[in-house]
C-alpha cells in the first residue's frame, strides 16, 4: 500500500500522484508542468501501461493536461471524474492539442530553415479523442468501488464547477487506511460555485498550498478594486487587458463586470465594451449557462430559476476569428479586454499584450497564480523593463496590478480552517502544489500545531501501511539555480535529498530530551568533519 509523488512537488503545477494496493495502480490527476522548471513534460516517471485506473479533481489543465500523452504512451483504462468536470475536458484537452500541433508546426517551420530534424507535438488531437473516450463519470458524495478493496468519493472542492476533493478508501489484506486528495481547495465566497467541502476524517491526507503564505482581501475589496481600475484606466483613454484562464476564472470576471455594472461604479465610460477573446472561453462560458443543477451555489440558482443570465450584460462580445481578435488592437475605443492563457505563455494575450504593454494609460490585471518562469510572473514581479513578445522587445510602461482577492484557491486561513476540520488528526499529512517555500514553510507550521505533515519530493515514495517513507525522491530544482550550477548526478541528487531528509527528521526531534539532541548533533559534527573535504 504505497503513495508516490509524479508533479507538483515543491513547485505549483504539474499535478500527479500514484496509490499502489492490492498489485494496482491508480493514477490522481494526470497534469501539464507550466512555467520553467527541471521535468520534460514529454517523459512519465512510470510507464503508463501500468496505471490501471485514473481520478481527475479537475479539469484545469496543470491537473488533466498529459491525460492525451498517458493514453498516447499506452494507457487504456477508465478515466474516473465528475460529470461537469467530463463536459469542460472535452474542450480543454481538444484545444490544448491544437496548441500542442501549433507549437510543433511552428517550431518545425523555423527548424527546417535551420536544418534541424521535425519535432512531434506532445500529443495531437487524435489523443486528446482517444482520452475522452476513456471517461466515466459520477456525482458529488457517491462511492464508486474502482477495484476489488478500493474505493472513491468525490466531494465538492469549491474551486471550479465540478472540482472535487477525492477520498479514497484502501483495504490490504488487513490494514484499511482512508487518503483524501485535496486537489485545488476553492476560496470561500466565489460566485457561481459552491463553497468547499470540509470533511472530518482520514489517515493520510494531500493537501494543496498554492496560497499557504497569504491571506486574500475581503470580497468587497476586490470587487470595488477591480471597478477603481477600470475607471481610471478608461477614463485615462487606456484599456484594460486581463489575462485570465479561460475556464472558471473567465465566466467569475464576467459575473463581477455585470455586477459593476448593474452598480453603476464606472462613472468615466459607463457603458464600456468588454470582449472575451478566446474561442476556448466562449465555449466554457456556454457550459457554464447549461445544466449546473448540483453544482452551484444558491444564490447561482435562484438567478437562473428566474430566468437571468449571470454572465450576460450590455456591452459584452465575444470574438471567435483571428480578424476579430486582430480589429480589437487597432480600435482606439477604450475597452475591458479578457484573454487567455491566464499566465501569459500561450495564446492571443500575447498579441494584446505587444499592443498594450507599452502604453503608460493601460492596465494590465492578473487575477491568478503566475508559476515560476512564466511571463506572467515576470510581470507581476517586474523583473524587467522590456519583455520580448514575436521577436520584438515591448517596454513595460503599463500599469501592473494583480487582484489576489479573485484567486479560486483558498487562502492560509482557510487552509488552516480546513486542515482542521480533522478529527482526530491524520496519521501524516502531505504539503503539494506549492512553491518549495511554502510547501516546507506551512509543514513546519502544522507540525507545531501538532499534525505530522511534510513537503514530499519528486518521485518519493510513502509506505501507507507503515507510516514511513520508503524512497526518498528528487528535490525540485528552479531554472535560475540550475543555470548558475552544472547538471548534478542522480546520485548526488539523491544525496541532496538525504540531506532534505537529515532536516526533517532534526525537525521532528524538536523538544526531545537534551542528552539525546547533544548525541545526534555530536553524530552529525562527526559525519561532517569526515565529508568536509
């Protein structure tokens, strides 16, 4: 009965995870690595004939994305989720194929100018087809029995119409243990969606930490803040750009500008014009006006039971060609532009982007997390002066703002609020899909709080019947340290690891008695004098 980490491991996305009991595998989420880091999106840290069965939490691609590459590399089994999660993957993986095709299209037109050999996209529409016809689907508090000794439950996570928390329940021979995947727990408040699912016991719990260092503003805030931005920023003759992920965050910000509208907080263009351009968000946004029964939160319900669009008002447009999308940056009309991708690595923001980046009257919003490496990120921190955008240096004379506020994950004291909520506590809990700093930093704030929790490594490897780690895995390495150093060995890299390991282990021993902690500090004193060469 064992637990291993494939993604999202000291580091935001890439979400992967493996439960090993009774000689089957069972993959949780299957998701794209965004932004820079050091593992090959194209490479499995298994074989994927020898998953058996897969859970999807959710349809954001850092948590479905390689779905296409599992089943393209062999993988032929079930593909279990919620069925609103089912009907947004058929859309996201279909277009993150296409993105795939036209990325290797791309690369291969300018390589074979250089004389180097095609590149293969890392999956193509074909295989984003074969996944979706592994999907099955199930409701929110049903328990589906996976496999002889195994079953799951999904519960409503709060963070995208058909995000789920999955609870997972194992029988080996004698030993029964209970892992809840937390997946990506939901802020509290959002509209449209439910709240998240608080649940009150597990053995083993993995728990997401993307916001684990901050607390987000209250709601009024940030709508009255978005509100304040557009108004200066039109009034000023600006546009407003937001790069926003085409599927939730999209459809929140069009229910938060029909909001503002309807309140009248735009004084300066008050009937302003807000175009969606991402073909992919109009057909998320159609998903999200269909049958939501089950998934939305009262306040969703009642609107629709009496017959109002919640994401319909005057003004909006939604592009669908290339020359629409093009026409919107040589209209000098002062407009709400929202595009994808909501980090700024891919897609139409980056044209808008080259448009707007450089004109002091605009605005440039992030509403979402920016992953290490991604242009978004490099914005939001202001890194630079200038960015380079097709060939071409834009300076950076826009006005950067970033809404935290609007964020779907949970802040750190909702993740505290929802840690503890178990009782009694779990026998370990595991910190993922955080940044290395606040992964290892809210582990050490559960452990004084009296919890067994740790931030796992790449490919480590958990014992769940024995409560013990079996391997150690390999630390996530960010792309800034890894230029500065030369590739280290496996080896080495497993020594680093160990080391990973010594601390925790000091860490654990915390409050021990002093004859003790002077004996093993005397050890270490005595491993270090011998290997300080």
């Amino acid at each position: 009965m064992k637990l291993s980490f494939y993604g999202a491991d000291k580091t935001v996305t890439g979400s992967c995870h493996c439960v090993e009991v009774n000689g089957k595998r069972i993959l949780i989420d299957c998701g794209l690595q965004q932004g820079a880091g050091d593992k090959d999106n194209s490479t499995l840290p298994f074989v994927p004939g020898s998953i058996d069965a897969v859970l999807v939490t959710h349809a954001h691609i850092d948590h479905s994305g390689r779905l296409p590459l599992l089943v393209k590399q062999g993988y032929h089994g079930p593909i279990l989720t919620t069925r609103l999660t089912a009907q947004l993957l058929s859309i996201m993986l279909r277009d993150s194929a296409h993105i795939q095709e036209s990325d290797a299209a791309w690369e291969n037109q300018k390589g074979r100018r250089a004389g180097r050999e095609d590149v293969e996209p890392l999956y193509t529409i074909a295989d984003a087809e074969a996944a979706l016809k592994l999907l099955q689907t199930c409701n929110y508090g049903e328990t589906v029995d996976v496999f002889p000794g195994v079953s799951a439950r999904f519960y409503d996570a709060g963070h995208l119409l058909g995000s789920a928390m999955i609870e997972l329940n194992l029988r080996e021979n004698d030993v029964e243990k209970t892992i809840v995947f937390s997946g990506d727990i939901g802020n509290v408040n959002h509209p449209i969606i439910r709240d998240p699912s608080y649940l009150t016991r597990a053995d083993y719990v993995v728990m997401e930490t993307t916001y684990a260092d901050r607390n987000h503003p209250p709601e009024q805030a940030y709508t009255e803040e978005l509100a304040e931005i557009i108004d200066s920023t039109l009034g000023k003759g600006g546009n407003v750009v937001i790069p926003a992920f085409a599927v939730g965050r999209t459809q929140e910000l069009l229910y938060y500008i029909r909001e503002i509208k309807e309140r009248g907080l735009v004084q300066s263009v008050p009937d302003f014009p807000v175009y969606v351009d991402s073909p992919l968000a109009g057909e998320a946004t159609r998903i999200f006006m269909g049958d939501l029964r089950g998934y939305t939160d009262d306040e969703t319900a009642d609107l629709a039971e009496k017959g109002i669009n919640i994401l319909a008002f005057p003004g909006l447009n939604v592009t669908q060609t290339l020359e629409e999308s093009k026409w919107l940056n040589t209209d000098h009309t002062p407009k709400v532009i929202l595009s994808a991708s909501g980090m700024c690595d891919a897609g139409r923001i980056r044209h808008h982007l080259k448009h707007n980046l450089w004109r002091p009257e605009c605005t440039i919003v992030f509403v979402g997390f920016q992953a290490y490496g991604s242009l978004g990120r490099i914005l939001v921190d202001g890194e630079k002066k200038e960015v380079k955008l097709f060939g071409e240096e834009i300076a950076v004379r826009a006005r950067i703002a970033q809404l935290f506020g609007l964020s779907s994950h949970a802040d750190r004291t909702a993740l505290l609020r929802w840690i503890n909520n178990y009782t009694p506590r779990p026998d370990h809990v595991f910190l993922v899909h955080g940044e290395e700093q606040n992964t290892v930093s809210f582990a050490e704030t559960l452990r004084e709080a009296g919890f067994a929790a740790h931030a796992p490594d790449y490919t480590e490897v958990y014992d769940l019947a024995a409560n013990a780690l079996v391997q150690a895995g390999v630390p996530f390495i960010e792309e800034k340290e890894k230029k500065k150093t030369p590739k280290e060995s496996p080896v080495y890299q497993r020594l680093w690891a160990m080391g990973q390991r010594l601390l925790e282990v000091i860490r654990h021993n915390k409050g021990g008695a002093n004859k003790d902690l002077a004996k093993f500090a005397d050890q270490i004193s005595a491993l270090c004098e011998k290997w300080d060469r």
